[in-house]
C-alpha cells in the first residue's frame, strides 16, 4: 500500500530516533530498505526526500543530521523512480555536504585581515583552528561569539598557544565589516572575504549565520557546523584522552621498572 504523508513523516522521525544507535552500515541498510518501499508509488522517493529535507538538512530542525541525510541522498539519487529535474537541487545539496565535512581538508580562503594585509587560511598555524563565520551586528552571532569567548577550555587553550580562533565576515561588505570589526577580541584572527567568494562559489555551507568549524593541525575539519558547545565538549573529550593514554604510559613505564 501507498504510504500517506502522514504515515512517511511518522515513520522517518521514529526511524531519526534512532540513528544515534545504529552504525553508519546500518544506515546505509536502513535507507536502502526505506528508498525501495518508496518505491512502490510513482512519487514515492520524491516524497520521502521531501520530508527528510525538511527533518535533516533544515538547520531549524531539531533532527538536523548531515550524515543521515547525505547517506540517504546518495541512495535515493540512483532510483529510477525521481525524475532527472527533480534530481538536481538534492545533487546540489549533496555536492555541499561533501564540502568540508569531517575528515576533509577545510576549503582554503583567501581573507583580508583587520590591519588590511592578505592571508590564507592556510597560513594559519595552529595545532587546533576554530572558525567563526558570522554576520557583523547580528545578535544571535554576537551571542554564540560570547559563548566562545566564555568556554573555559576553548580560552585556556587560545591563551596556551594550542588553538586559534578565526572570525570570519563572509560578506565582501567592507563597510558592514569595519563598522562592527572591534567587537571582535583582539586574540582571535580578524578578517572578512574582500572578494566575496565564500558566498558566491558556496565554499562553505553558510545557509545560516553563525557557523563554526573546528580544524586541526593540517586543516582537516574535525567538527563542521557546530555550536560553541559542541566544540567544548569535542575538546574537551580530546584532553581527556591524552590524559589517559599518558596515565597509562606512565603506569606501564612504573611497572617494568618495578
């Protein structure tokens, strides 16, 4: 039987429950399974994508799932069963979702620094980079920067060397840019894209301002799209980690002396 709207809509956010539980090949399994159901009705996979536009890609939702969504794009984009037109503008999305995901290198940027010199991201060293891109006068911008700002971790680290913070006006609006650009902390990289090619060339996935992506050493991303808490915690579970490891090093090394 077809599946109503309601019934496709109730079986995907119950199915979205539990992907936190499920590894990525049973994911894979799971949409796989999901797309030839779908098929059983002309319209069947346009409407399932539909709906999981609306439940993972939009950054409003709370189910946003970037993993989810682009392992079900790629199933769904080879069904015979969604006309090639209705095809491109999920094509579009997935090409974006490829774009600086975790364990990628970070597309590298060409920005102008608050002084008026030139730079690449590249040029940054750090062991950790955080960038920040964001829309100069916005107030929800202004309050994720203050949650950075306040992260104990995220401070001891800037503070020790280990991380750089990058603030970023993706707008090629100078003015907007220097209006706003002292509000920015005089320890953190301040720049803005002079030639505006982040937005224009969709370098970087900025539907929504703020945006934050957490780099490392080389400029792989680790975490894309974060929160400054999300961030805190990622680092936070890093540290702890090496502690371990170092704990248990040091235990192993008393034990072979002893």
């Amino acid at each position: 039987n077809t599946l109503t709207d309601a019934q496709l809509e109730d079986g995907l956010t119950n199915m979205i429950s539990l992907f936190s539980l499920i590894t990525v090949e049973h994911l894979e399994k799971s949409w796989e399974a999901a797309v030839k159901r779908a098929e059983s009705s002309k319209t069947g996979v346009a409407r399932l994508l539909a709906v999981a536009d609306k439940h993972l890609y939009s950054v409003s939702s709370p189910l946003y799932n970037e993993l989810a969504y682009s392992t079900l794009l790629r199933k769904a984009l080879v069904s015979k069963k969604i006309k090639k037109d209705a095809k491109a503008p999920y094509q579009a999305q997935l090409v974006m979702l490829e774009m600086n995901k975790p364990g990628t290198p970070a597309v590298d940027l060409d920005l102008t620094l608050i002084d008026g010199t030139k730079a690449k991201l590249s040029d940054i060293n750090s062991a950790a980079t955080i960038l920040y891109f964001y829309t100069p006068g916005d107030m929800n911008c202004r309050m994720e920067r203050f949650r950075l700002s306040q992260a104990r971790l995220i401070s001891y680290l800037e503070k020790a060397g280990g991380l750089k913070i990058v603030a970023i006006s993706p707008s090629a609006d100078k003015e907007l840019w220097d209006k706003y650009k002292n509000e920015i902390s005089t320890s953190w990289v301040n720049a803005y894209d002079a030639t505006g090619a982040i937005m224009k060339d969709n370098l970087y996935d900025l539907r929504i301002l703020p945006r934050i992506y957490l780099l490392d050493d080389k400029k792989n991303v680790l975490l894309k799209n974060a929160t400054a808490d999300q961030v805190e915690q990622y680092l936070s579970s890093i540290m702890q980690s090496v502690a371990a490891k170092q704990a248990g090093g040091a235990a192993k090394a008393e034990g072979k002396a002893e």
